[in-house]
C-alpha cells in the first residue's frame, strides 16, 4: 500500500517522503494560501510523474464551494478528484456526485475526459453506507473508492469523534470482501491508530491500494513516536497547519513517516 503525508502548511517538502510519489492537495488551503497553491502548480510543472490527488477539504471543515473545487481542478488538472460528498447523507452526496460529474463534463477543459474521479461514499447507518457504495463502485466514471475515518465508524459501529477508525474499517473491509464488491482500487481517507493498516497488508489484496493523513507529522509534533510503541491518539486542529514544526518535532515526524511506510 502506498501513502500520502500531508504536513503542516510550512514544511510541505515533508510530502515528498510519501511512498509512491502521492502528494494530496487541500482545496480549502490551495485557495487561501499562495505558498501552498505554488507548490502544487510547481510540482505539476517539473515533476509531471507525481500523483496529485485533490480533496475539497471537508474533513477539515473547511471545505470549498462545488464552483471554487471544479475551478481549482481545471487549473491545477490532477490525476483524480474527490467527488463532494456529504457527511452520514446518502441522498445528498449521491444528489452531489451526479452533480459535480455534470459540471465537469460541461466545463470548457472537458475535465471529465482528462481527471479520474474518486468517490467517498455515506449513509447514516450500514445498510445505506453499502447501498451508496454499490452505487458508486459500479458507476464507470468512478475510479477509486474513499472510506472516510469519519463516516464508516459511524455506518459500521455508530461512532463518532475519531473513535473505532480500525476496527470499523476492518468490518468494511471484510464486509465488501464478503459481498463481492472490491472492485476498485481503495483509498483509506485519514488514520486512527497506525496499525490499522497492518491488517490489510496480510489480505495481500492489490485493490487496497493508499491512505493519507496528517497524523505521522501531529504525533511527531507531540512526541509520539510510533517505533516505540506509542500511538496516543491526539485530535486534529486546524492550528495544526499554521504551525511550523521545530527542528526536534521535524525528526520526530520523519521517524514516523518511515515507521509507517515500512507497516503499509
């Protein structure tokens, strides 16, 4: 499984040490901050075999109006796009996704035609999370599929607040195992407790293919250090991204960038 890091706003050359050449661009921060829109664009530029994956930011609550997310998109032409959804909604994000695939194939760059789209489904509870899974794992534009940190504990186990990531992902994983219904490449949005992942790397399963998450680099920041058992669970706020790590937070950080990898 390959990885994205995503760093606070001041020490982005910390996504280069992702595993796979992923870098994960926030809208909400590609449209406020011009250092960060400048790396993207550059990297873009003069290093065309990185993979760009582009996130509207709602895990973040800090998300982009649908015309801002498809402007970024035609400017910056990643090589996929989360389609807008909508937290523990089916209907609204279904309502959404069509949406947002209309504005794309109606847009003058014809992006549909030269963006990937990766959809994160939802629902309130299990049986409508797995019917808008379905739904969109079967839809021929869809290229990849997301399972939010945020909405499979709440559809798998009810919980909120950054409780049961593992173990309700667990539960899904092997849920959609059991109904047939891997069928595209997945992409873990966000992480609870690292060792989440190890389990998926014994299903030795190509399709659970990458994660991102901030939380290598905030646990660094507070002196967790996942080589030496620790995986205090720590929230993330979004002071987080204006805060420039210090040189000993830096060297925490990149130690658990490199302890995770080696567990994907």
């Amino acid at each position: 499984m390959e990885n994205y890091v995503i760093p606070d706003l001041m020490d982005l050359d910390l996504m280069h040490l992702a595993k796979g050449n992923r870098y994960f661009c926030l809208a909400n921060f590609y449209v406020k901050d011009e250092k960060y829109r400048a790396f993207f664009l550059n990297l873009k530029k003069y290093h065309p075999e990185a993979f760009i994956t582009l996130d509207c930011g709602s895990a973040e609550k800090d998300t982009v109006t649908m015309t801002e997310y498809i402007d970024v998109t035609a400017e910056l032409m990643p090589n996929e796009v989360l389609a807008l959804d909508i937290l523990f909604d089916k209907k609204a994000t279904l309502d959404s996704f069509y949406e947002f695939i209309r504005k794309l194939d109606n847009h003058p760059k014809r992006l549909l035609n030269k963006v990937n789209i990766f959809a994160c489904p939802q629902g309130s509870n299990k049986e409508e999370y797995l019917e808008c899974y379905e739904t969109m794992v079967r839809h021929p534009l869809v290229k990849t599929i997301g399972l939010s940190k945020i909405a499979v504990p709440k559809a798998f186990l009810n919980k909120t607040g950054d409780e049961g990531i593992k173990e309700a992902r667990h539960i899904c994983i092997n849920e959609l195992t059991k109904l047939n219904l891997l069928l595209k490449p997945i992409h873990f949005l966000g992480m609870g407790d690292p060792t989440e992942f190890e389990y998926y790397k014994t299903l030795n399963n190509p399709l659970l293919r990458s994660t991102d998450s901030c939380y290598t680099v905030l646990a660094g920041k507070n002196n967790i250090l996942f080589d030496e058992g620790n995986f205090t669970r720590i929230k993330t706020t979004n002071d987080f991204y204006h805060q420039k790590l210090s040189n000993k937070e830096r060297e925490r950080a990149i130690r658990n960038i490199e302890w995770f990898k080696k567990h994907l």
